[in-house]
C-alpha cells in the first residue's frame, strides 16, 4: 500500500475541563482525529458526554495507573497503591513494573474497570494506550493485552516511533530518536521491536509514531516547522502524531509541566497552513476506527472466499 496516513491522537481527554475542550477544538476546527480517555481524572465525566456531542472523533482509553487514585477499591490493588490509596508516581511505578513488584491480577483488573467505565457511558473504546506509557513495561504487558481482548479493544498503539526526515547516521542518531547513550538508544529499540512484534501482536497498530524532538514541542513556530519537515518526508503506510493539545488554565496549567506544549500543540493543530500541507501531500487522516476496519476487511473477504 503506497497511502500515506496519519492518526493525530490527543491524550489526556478527561484530564481537567480546559484539557478537553481544547481536544474538542482541535477536532472541531482542526485536524485531531482521535483521543485517549482517562476514566479515573476529575474531568472524566465531562469528557464522555461532550464525546456524544462530537461522533466522528474516535476515542479509546487512556489507561492511567500512575496518576489519581483507581476505580477498584484499595483492597482490590494494593500493590498499585501507596497508603493513602494513590497510584505510585510514574518513577516509582515504572521501577514497580520493571522488577514486577505488582500483581498482574490486579492491574488486568484496574485496566478493564477503566474500559469498563467507558463502556458504561455509551462509548466504545476505538483503542488503547497509556498514560506515561506505562502499558510497554515488563509486569504491564500481558495484563495489558489480556485486558484489552478481553473487552474487545483491537487496536493500540504501537511502541516503536521515528523522526523524519532521517538525517545521515551519527552518534546522536544511532539507535533511534531515544534519550541517553549509543548503547541504551539501541536497548531500547530492541526491547520496542520485541514489545510490538511479539507481545503485542495481536492488536492492531499503525507502523510507528512520529516523534518531535521535546526542545522543539513548546514553540508553536518551531514546533509547526518540524510538523511540515514530517509531512513532507512521510513515507507510505500508518502511523500516529500523538499530542498533548491544552488551553491555558491558572487552576489546571500552573501545576502542569507541559502546559506550554499544550497550547503549542492546539496552535499547530488549529492551524491552515499545517492542514493545507497534509493534503498536498497526499497524507490521509484517519482514527483508530478506521485501522479496526481495515484489518476487518480482509477477515471477510476470506471468509467469503472459504465459503
């Protein structure tokens, strides 16, 4: 397939109220095709009625385990829990599930309270994915997939991403668009490649994500500049631009580390320009529904072959 397509995910839906209208109006007067709810955030219930309100957004579940406090009580996910009954923070969480001090029991569980809890709102989960990233780790992998078949998600994302254009190879490129040494850029594209393409193999994803250098997210003109060096360089096939787009907000954005990525990112997102440069390239945009489909398709074809 020669077809360039991109889906432009917004995470954090549900995150605080201003978070999610600027989601809304990056799909409403922009190019944003999908966003990842988190079920457990103050502004969770917001979200999935203002998600009726606009039906061709795709939304899936932002699974959040790093973040808040669960939806199951603290008896059912005391090894996710500090004693207060609040998820780990990320660093702590992440080395939790690096030497697989949780229960898998128990994080399967949380995950499929939180689909669960779209479910009961009337919305089906086009995907999944999740806050921090935290699904890609070791003790997180097989409750992450186990939950995800087991509620009929298809679709997530895909752990592997890539910069374009691809400069000539140097020591700061070797290995991928990862932080750290040579050595560790290329431990981690490894264990990536082996998360994508054994583990989560089952699932559906889009090839890679796109990925904007983190000095050039927080200038909504550099950070248009590098959208257009990726739009022009795109080579054919799926792939996903996940962004974290946010209105300014003294009550949310003061405490926010990102608050000046996000009102970039809803810059760039509600911007002509950036749009006009998609379609003269011919790139497509299209949600996780859309990529559920098309690996349906096939399927039947088959089965009416065989039959």
């Amino acid at each position: 397939m020669n077809e360039k397509r991109i889906i432009v995910n917004a995470d954090d839906f549900g995150m605080s109220a201003s978070v999610t209208d600027a989601i809304l109006v990056a799909h409403r007067y922009g190019f944003l095709t999908s966003a990842s709810l988190m079920a457990n955030m103050p502004a969770a219930e917001y979200a999935a009625r203002q998600a009726h309100r606009a039906p061709n957004l795709g939304i899936g579940i932002h699974l959040n385990v790093c973040q808040g406090k669960p939806l199951l009580p603290k008896s059912e996910v005391g090894s996710l829990v500090d004693e207060e009954g609040n998820f780990h923070r990320p660093a702590a969480m992440i080395r939790k599930l690096w030497r697989w001090q949780v229960v898998g029991d128990e994080l399967e569980a949380e995950f499929r309270a939180q689909i669960g809890w779209m479910k009961r709102r009337g919305l089906s989960p086009t995907h999944g994915d999740s806050h921090h990233h935290m699904h890609i780790y070791p003790a997180a992998i097989g409750p992450f997939v186990r939950a995800m078949k087991a509620e009929g998600v298809r679709c997530a994302r895909v752990s592997r991403f890539s910069c374009w254009p691809k400069k000539s190879p140097s020591r700061r490129t070797i290995g991928g668009p990862h932080a750290g040494s040579i050595a560790r850029r290329l431990a981690v594209r490894a264990y990536r490649s082996i998360v994508d393409s054994i583990f989560l193999s089952g699932l559906k994803s889009p090839d890679s994500r796109i990925s904007i250098l983190e000095r050039d997210r927080c200038d909504s003109e550099v950070l248009a500049r590098s959208w257009v060096a990726v739009f022009e360089n795109l080579p054919p096939g799926t792939y996903e631009l996940a962004c974290h787009p946010g209105i300014f907000d003294p009550a949310f954005s003061c405490g926010d580390r990102i608050h000046a990525e996000r009102e970039a990112e809803l810059h760039c997102l509600t911007d002509h320009r950036l749009r006009a440069v998609l379609e003269q390239n011919e790139i497509r945009l299209i949600s996780y529904n859309d990529l559920a489909q098309q690996s349906a398709a096939p399927n039947l074809a088959a089965q009416a072959v065989a039959s």
